[in-house]
C-alpha cells in the first residue's frame, strides 16, 4: 500500500486497551500498541506520528465517565448512538517494529460525566516491573474490549523470550520485537493491555495471539521504547 491510499476517508473505528504510565501537571501518557494502524504501514513503508496524527483520530475514555455513564445510561451498551464525552489524544511516539505507540493527552480535557465536566478523580499510572526477571508464573491481564470495560484475564507465562521471526514467516510489517509467551485469551480490543505481576507493575504490553497461543511485547522493547522520551528517568527512579 502506497501512503497516498491513506488520504481517503475511514469512518469504521479501531478499538485498543491502553495504560497511563504517567502523568504531570498538565498531560497523562498512555502506552498502547501500534498495530491497531498497521494496514498503513509496512517493511517497507514507515507511518511517522505526523501522519497517525494527521489521519486519524485518536479518542481516549476515563474510566470514571465510562462508571458515570452506565449508571445513567441503562441502554448504553446497546444504544447505536454513543453517549460517552472522548477526549482527544495525540501519537507524542510510534515504533511500528516493535508494535508500540505512545499517546499524548490533556488532563483537563478528561471527563467525568456526560456533561463534559472535568475529572478530578485520581488517575493511577503504572510502572514498569523492576525485575521482570523474576517475574511470576502467574500473570494478570486487564483490557477494555468494545462495550466491557475491566476484563480480569489470569494466566500464565510459559516462556520469557520468543522473537517475532521464530514464530511466523510473516515479514510484510518489519516486526522484530521480543515476546513473553501467556497462556492467555485476548479478545478484540485487548491489543495494548498491560501484563501485570503481582505488585501491579507492566511486566509486558498484550500483542496477540500467534498459532493459538497469546504474546505480548516484552519489558526490554518497552524499556527501549519508552527510555528515549526521558518518562522512564522520572517515572521509575
């Protein structure tokens, strides 16, 4: 696909989980996974952030106004209209190789009601595990697939290294990122869920599943990923 393909119109949306791995005085910062735009982007064909941004739209949802809406809303996840105020993000970073994507967003533009009134409600942010070493067997999984928010997945990690070539002969994205390997089922929209340990820190971030099995991008790769913003200097020393 030619980059000029792109210029067209896409009014069908793409769901993805992501989390806020930290936030200062006036913007959070979400870690999520790149792939949800891969059909514009290839081995061959690099999709920079000033294009993501350009032809997309990139719309986030507190937790807090998703509580506040299905308390109002008894129809909310049927109802073919949404109701939900989104804020607006921007990509601040993309590695199409390694499936990683961080947005940007402001914090007074995150809701808390349908009233477009400000959240002031606390906002965690999650931090990188420590020692992903010695990371456990068992492992959670949170996502928001479409319409069901905080879906709990337990599982386990069966392997702490798989490279992406050893898996698929598939080359046509360039991915060359490493895996830890889950005895875990995500669904659609779980791409970009955190993979926590029992101290709920980021032990790796939900890719897919290949040939049945699930994988999810490894503490190295975001490391790497994350470190050149400088986030990672004030959000885990």
């Amino acid at each position: 696909m030619k980059p000029s393909e792109a210029e067209g119109t896409i009014k069908e949306p793409f769901f993805a989980t992501g989390s806020m791995i930290y936030q200062d005085e006036n913007f959070g910062y979400i870690l999520t996974c790149a792939h949800i735009l891969e059909d514009f982007y290839s081995a061959n064909i690099v999709l920079s952030k000033e294009q993501a941004n350009r032809w997309f739209k990139f719309l986030i949802l507190c937790k807090h106004n998703e509580d506040h809406m299905k308390t109002i809303h008894p129809d909310l996840y049927e109802s073919e209209r949404d109701k939900r105020n989104y804020t607006v993000a921007t990509v601040l970073k993309i590695d199409q190789r390694k499936d990683l994507m961080l947005l940007q967003f402001n914090l007074s533009t995150l809701y808390a009601t349908q009233y477009a009134q400000r959240c002031r409600l606390p906002h965690q942010s999650l931090k990188l595990a420590e020692n992903p070493s010695s990371a456990p067997n068992d492992v959670v999984m949170i996502s928001w697939p479409p319409n069901r928010p905080d879906t709990v997945v337990i599982g386990q990690v069966s392997n702490q290294c798989r490279l992406f070539n050893q898996l698929t002969t598939e080359r046509d994205k360039g991915y060359n990122m490493q895996f830890i390997e889950l005895k875990i089922n995500g669904e659609k929209g779980a791409s970009g869920s955190p993979i926590l340990n029992h101290a709920g820190d980021i032990l790796a971030v939900y890719h897919g599943r290949i040939e049945g099995k699930g994988y999810a991008i490894s503490h190295d790769d975001i490391y790497e990923f994350l470190y050149t913003r400088k986030i990672l200097s004030q959000n885990l020393r």
